[in-house]
C-alpha cells in the first residue's frame, strides 16, 4: 500500500513568511509524528498526534509552531513567521497507534524548507 | 536523561568489508525500544530493525546483524561484505514506555561510504 506522503517536496520562503507543510500518513494510522532534521543531525521530535488531538506537543519549538490534524488523517505543520534558523527538513511519520512506544514508525520523504 | 549517542561520524569502507556501526544509549526506563533506520541520499529514512529492552538475542537478516547488551547499553549494527549500495546515513533511535507516545530519540547519525 502507499507509505507516508509529504507535500511540497521542497519549501522556499521568505524571512517572516508564513508556511505550511502537509502530511498524508499510511491509511489506517492513528498515530502521526512531525520530526525536524537539521543538516548534519538526527532527527528531533516536534509533536505527537492520536487521532485528532495532538497528545505531546513538547517538541514545538515555540508559539510560531502549530500543527493541526482536524479529521484524524492528514496533518499539517503551521509555521508562522519563519525565521532563517527554522530551514531544516520536517519529516513526518505514522504508525498503526495500537501499542504506542513499541510501534514501529514509518516516515514520508520529507519537506526540505528553506527560509532566505 | 534519555539519550543516543552514535560516535562515528563518518566511515568510510571498500566494498566487501565488514563494517560496525556503534550505537550507545541513555535510559533510566527499564522498558525501552531501540532502532536503527537508513536514510540513503533520496533522504527518506527506512526502517531497518526494532528491539525491545527485554530480548538481547542478537538478530541476523541476510548482510546485517545487531549486538544488543544492556550491560554496556550499546545497540551495535554489523553490515557484513559491504556494498555500495549501503552508502547511507544510519541512525539509531531509542523509544521509552515513559513518555508514553511513542517519540523516537535520535542519534547524530553515522555517514557510511562503501567504495567500490
């Protein structure tokens, strides 16, 4: 079946813009994950969502960050006036959500955004 | 604090050698996952194999093993008879039942160069 989808492939705005990047996980997956990937480093944990409700947010950065998955399915990271030092890959990733920290996570090809 | 530490930056082999990627952790929870994924150039990261804290028999699938010891909390990757095809960044992921989500702790990752 299909993996996990991520649009655009590739983000470039401007300093103080506002973006949003979408993610489309595997059919039937409740859980959904957003991850940051800074050139260089492994990725880092942004927000963790079952179903609708976003259950940890601790990752966000700050308030500029927000991420929405209204109907339980697709999602989508909001950041809003984009700094240069928020360029980085934003991966998502999905999993069936039945056993939560023993699930294997399967991750989108990522939105590479850039912020000039 | 929960941590995952991959000190080999980059490695740099010629095909048909054996190669270890090390992977050393942090926890306090008693009950954990471990992961390792591959992220090849396209920068999609592929799941490559799941752990859990209670089970330290070491796993073999075709090219690759792992050594898992809780004793030196490491998390070793073994690709034998190389390839240039495993030219890859591999990261090592750590998941506790604590946080109770499901979020993937990452390592730095390691650059691996498979030279024909």
């Amino acid at each position: 079946g299909a993996g996990v989808s991520q649009t655009p492939s590739n983000k470039v705005t401007e300093k103080g813009k506002y973006v949003e990047l979408r993610c489309d996980p595997i059919s039937g997956h409740t859980a959904l994950y957003w991850y940051r990937q800074s050139l260089g480093q492994g990725p880092e944990f942004l927000i963790y969502f079952q179903g609708t409700g976003a259950a940890d947010d601790s990752g966000l950065p700050n308030d500029r960050f927000f991420a929405v998955r209204p109907e339980g399915s697709v999602s989508t990271l909001k950041i809003q006036r984009t700094e240069r030092g928020d360029s980085a890959v934003y991966l998502c990733a999905s999993s069936p959500g039945l056993a939560g920290f023993q699930e294997t996570q399967y991750f989108g090809p990522g939105t590479r955004l850039l912020v000039l | 604090a929960q941590k995952v530490t991959q000190a080999q930056t980059e490695i740099s082999v010629v095909e048909k050698e054996d190669v270890t990627l090390d992977c050393v952790y942090e926890t306090r929870d008693t009950t954990y996952y471990l992961f390792w994924y591959k992220q090849p150039p396209s920068g999609e990261l592929v799941f490559l194999i799941r752990r859990n804290s209670f089970d330290e028999q070491n796993e073999i699938s075709g090219r690759y093993s792992w050594n898992f010891q809780k004793s030196t909390s490491s998390f070793n990757f073994t690709i034998t008879a190389s390839q240039v095809v495993d030219s890859a960044v591999y990261f090592c992921a750590l998941s506790e039942a604590r946080s109770n989500t499901g979020k993937l702790i990452f390592g730095q990752g390691t650059t691996l160069q498979v030279k024909p």
